[in-house]
C-alpha cells in the first residue's frame, strides 16, 4: 500500500500574537515552551533540529553552530539579544543542572521530548490562550518568522528571496507556497470580484 504524502497546512502567528503569546508563557512559568517557541520563531531551525540543542551550544554564545538534520548543511544562527535573554531567563528558571545537557528534555529526562509531543502540547497552549487551534503545529515556528520578515521587508519579493536562502528552499516559489502566499492571492482573486 502506497503512503499518501499530505501538505502541511501549518498557520503562522501575527508577530503581536506571537509577542503576546511569550509574555504568557512567561507568566505562566512554561519556561520550556517559551524557550522552544522562541529559539524556533527567532531562528527559523526546524523543530527536529531545535530539540537537539544542548544548553552549552546557545549559552553565552553570539551564534548557533549546527549541522541541520534535514539537509546535513553546516549553519550559523545569529542569537539577537531579546532571544538571548529569554535563554537566560529559561536557564535560570528550570535550575539547569548540567550544560551538556539537552534544552528539552522528556520528564524522564533521558532524551528529548518528541515533535509529536510538541504539537500536542502547542494545541493545549494556544486553546488556553484563546488562540486559533486550526493548523497548528511546529511548523508555525518557521511560519511565523517567514511571514514577519516578509512584513518587515514590505512584502518585497527581495524577502522572499532571503527567505528562501534562509529556509533552504530551492526556489522563491516554494518560500512562496510555504508561508501560503500563493492561495492568499488566489482567494485575493475571488474576493476581489464585485458585482
């Protein structure tokens, strides 16, 4: 039997909600959670490679060294100071007892919590918060980083460009598919016609 390969269909957050949706962690003391949404939003890692960090490769650095798990490629992440923060907060927060060890780990503490596990969790967060439930996953991460950049750039295809660069697309055209521009402007169509 043939496996039927599904898009994703992942949402992004608005940067304000994603602001927001921090400032709630925070409060709420889910330090893992606001730790892992902002690494992934901050640096556009995939989520796979993000729960392989160990607390040694962000702690006190200016960058992130990794090799991508995906694509085998060699990246340095620039660690902004509002990111570098929140890791330091996090750090202190969750009483880190050795920084060799992983950021997120399961409640075992024998290995890293599961992707499948995130987006459970992620569902939980955002029907607390009051956030749309539809489409979310980990890919909102990278998602929301494309779309905010894209914002930023005045939604220039000079930042899909980057994008691309950034999320190793091979094309602006799959950026474009990716952070769901291409039905945007479909559905653009239909609604702009007036009778």
């Amino acid at each position: 039997m043939k496996a039927i390969k599904r898009s994703t269909t992942a949402t992004f957050l608005p940067w304000e909600d994603f602001t927001s949706l921090l400032l709630k962690l925070e409060r709420d003391k889910e330090f893992k959670f606001l730790l892992l949404i902002s690494i992934g939003t901050m640096t556009g890692m995939r989520v796979g490679d993000v729960l392989q960090l160990r607390w040694q490769d962000v702690l006190n650095k200016k960058k992130i060294r990794i090799q991508e798990g995906k694509t085998s490629k060699l990246r340095e992440i620039p660690i902004s100071e509002d990111l570098e923060r929140i890791i330091i907060k996090c750090h202190d927060e969750l009483k880190v007892s050795s920084e060799s060890e992983l950021m997120f780990l399961n409640k075992y503490k024998t290995k890293a919590i599961r992707i499948q596990w995130v987006n459970v969790k992620l569902k939980r967060l955002f029907l607390k918060y009051g956030l749309p439930t539809k489409g979310v996953s980990s890919h909102l991460f990278r998602k929301t980083l494309g779309r905010a950049v894209w914002a930023n750039n005045g939604y220039s295809e000079a930042a899909l460009v980057k994008l691309s660069e950034l999320f190793g697309h091979s094309s602006i055209a799959i950026t474009r598919r990716y952070l769901g521009l291409q039905q945007e402007e479909i559905d653009d169509l239909y609604l702009g016609l007036k009778l």
